[in-house]
C-alpha cells in the first residue's frame, strides 16, 4: 500500500517531497481521475501521496505592493468569490468553465498548471496575465515566469524537490483587463478545442498601450501570440479584432485528434481571437459609459 503524507507545515512538506517518490495533492481532481485510468489499464502502481491541504498559509488572493499573490491551495471558487479587479475577468470566466460546482470547490489554480494540460484553461489566462510561479524546496525559494514554467506536453519546470507555493501576478496600470473565450462541443463540462485569453491595457483615449494574447489547445504548451501583440501597439483598441491575422497565429502547432482536425482549430483559433478582442473593445466602451 502507498503511503499517505499530510504534513502540518511547510517545512515538513518539504522534507517530505526532498525524499523523492511523492505525488503532490491539493485539490485531488487531476491525482485522483488519473490513479483510476492507470488502474483500469492494469498499471497498479502507486506513488506516495503528499497532500498539501494541512499546510497554513498556502490558501488565498492577497493583494502585495508588487502583485497580486494567489496562494497554491486557492481554490477555483475562492477566485469566482473574490472581489478582484477586471484585471482578473478572464480568469475568472475560466474558472467557471472549469467542470462543475464540485471540481470548482475543490480543483486550485496551481494544480491546473501543474498538471501542464494543453487543454488546461486556466494556463492560458495566466500566459497574458504574465504571471510568475512560486516554488520552494529546502534549497530555498525562485520563481519561474508563466511561459517558462509549462516546458513540455504535461510537464513543468517544478524540480522533483519542489513545490509550487504560489502564483504571483504583477499589478498593471488601472485600465487594464482582461478577457476569456473558450471552445467545446458543447457548451459546459467539456474539454477545450480551442481557448483565447487576452489582457489589455489602454491609454485615456483608448489606444492599447499592451496587450497580451495567448491560445490554449493548439500546441503542446500554450502560446503568447508576440506579432499580433506588437501589431495592436498603439493603435485604438476598437480597431483590435479586424488586425488580427492569420499569419499572427505562426507559434500554433496544433494536431487532429477526436476533438478536431489541426485546420480547424487553426481557423477557430483566428475567430476565437478576433472575438475576444472585440469583447474586450465593448467592454472597454461599457466601462467608459
């Protein structure tokens, strides 16, 4: 039988996981489904569980002088019920499209990354939010930023004698914000074929002094889109949606498989684009209203 850690502190949750052989838990709705497929394949292996969830401290947003910090047990619904700035609107769209109420209570952003899912929605967001992740071990404590930290198809830069501590995402002016779109084959509890998610930042006049977009679903890791985000410099942001292009969508690599073909997603990627930066041009005239 595997053994079950739940230790009360950090410090021991370290020296736990500096042994090696340990599956991080938090919110369990990744280790959990994954266990069972593996055991319905016959794999009856089992790894150490190291569950977090007894550590202090690790749970809740809190606003820093720097950054808004965004502790690794924070749960999807503890960011719904927040009251956070529209900075966070498409994280927080994200968040509710992220299976039901019950994997929302349980499920937390850092596991979501950590998984390191192409579909995982929650990565996307935290790509143009230009997030950095928090990870400690008994050596000590480094960030890593967002686009550095999923390196690979399901795998992260978190060393085998790490933990992610927390998500810390930096404070851009007043008028940034930001927004989620997704695409499923239905509308809720459905993996992704495709997801965009962008931050915005305008001047008094509405010309976008930065802008962040990134796609999710269409490549091994998710991708920032830098030439559509150099094209948008400058320019009013009523005007975004009909800049983008579909030679700005260069960094895609996306594949056929049960949910589309690579063409499809390609082009859904572009409408998918355009669409949430013309949401982001309406929500910025609703704001002005």
């Amino acid at each position: 039988m595997a053994a079950y850690h739940r230790p009360t502190t950090l410090e021991q949750a370290l020296a736990i996981r500096a042994g090696g052989g340990v599956t991080v838990l938090a919110g369990g709705t990744d280790v959990y489904p994954a266990r069972a497929a593996r055991v319905g394949w016959g794999d009856m292996r089992q790894a150490a569980i190291l569950d977090i969830t007894a550590v202090p401290d690790l749970r809740g947003i809190a606003e820093e002088e720097a950054a808004w910090r965004i502790g690794a047990l924070t749960t999807w619904t503890d960011l719904i019920c927040t009251d956070l700035p529209a900075l966070f609107d498409g994280l927080k769209l994200a968040a509710r499209e992220i299976g039901g109420v019950q994997i929302q209570n349980c499920g937390t952003l850092a596991g979501n990354i950590c998984t390191a899912s192409p579909a995982g929605d929650g990565a996307p967001n935290l790509l143009a939010l230009d997030a950095h992740v928090e990870l400690a071990s008994r050596r000590g404590c480094r960030t890593v930023p967002m686009r550095d930290f999923i390196d690979g198809y399901r795998h992260t830069q978190c060393r085998s004698d790490e933990i992610v501590t927390a998500v810390l995402v930096p404070k851009p002016g007043e008028r940034a914000r930001s927004h989620f779109l997704k695409l499923g084959a239905r509308r809720y509890l459905v993996i992704s074929i495709v997801m965009a998610a962008g931050v915005v930042e305008t001047d008094a006049a509405g010309t976008v002094a930065s802008a962040r977009v990134a796609v999710g679903s269409c490549s091994a890791v998710p991708q920032r889109l830098p030439a559509l985000e150099a094209a948008l410099a400058d320019r009013p942001l009523e005007a975004a949606a009909d800049i983008a292009a579909p030679a700005h969508l260069a960094p895609l690599a996306p594949i056929d498989d049960i949910r589309g073909s690579a063409a499809y997603r390609r082009h859904a990627a572009l409408a998918l684009v355009r669409d949430l930066l013309a949401q982001l041009a309406s929500d910025s005239r609703r704001r002005a209203a």
